[in-house]
C-alpha cells in the first residue's frame, strides 16, 4: 500500500472533526514550505544581488 492509499484509508476512518484537523494540518505545512521557499528565494536575492543588478542594465 502507497503512503497516499494509507493517507486516504486512514482519514476516511476519522469523524469529521478529526477530519477537518487534518485538512488545517496540511494546510498549515504547504503554508510552512511556501513561506520557507520565499525566505530562500530572499537570500538568493540578496546574495547575488550586485549580479542581478548588472544583468538589468
């Protein structure tokens, strides 16, 4: 069985209240790595910054 098919099997075992819980938990993680990959595209920015600024020129 996939990670996916245990996921699946497993929530649909839940109450709804749980359910939602779950729902908010993946949320807030996709939330978690959006902010991340942000913050890492931040650094890249600023690290290469005089770089980025003479390939606009």
């Amino acid at each position: 069985m996939s990670l996916a098919e245990k996921l699946i099997k497993d929530f649909e075992e839940l109450p709804e209240t749980q359910k939602k819980e779950v729902i908010d938990f993946v949320e807030f993680l996709k939330l978690k790595n959006q902010k991340r990959l942000e913050s890492m595209m931040d650094e890249v920015i600023l690290d290469n910054q005089e770089a980025l600024e003479e390939l606009a020129k």
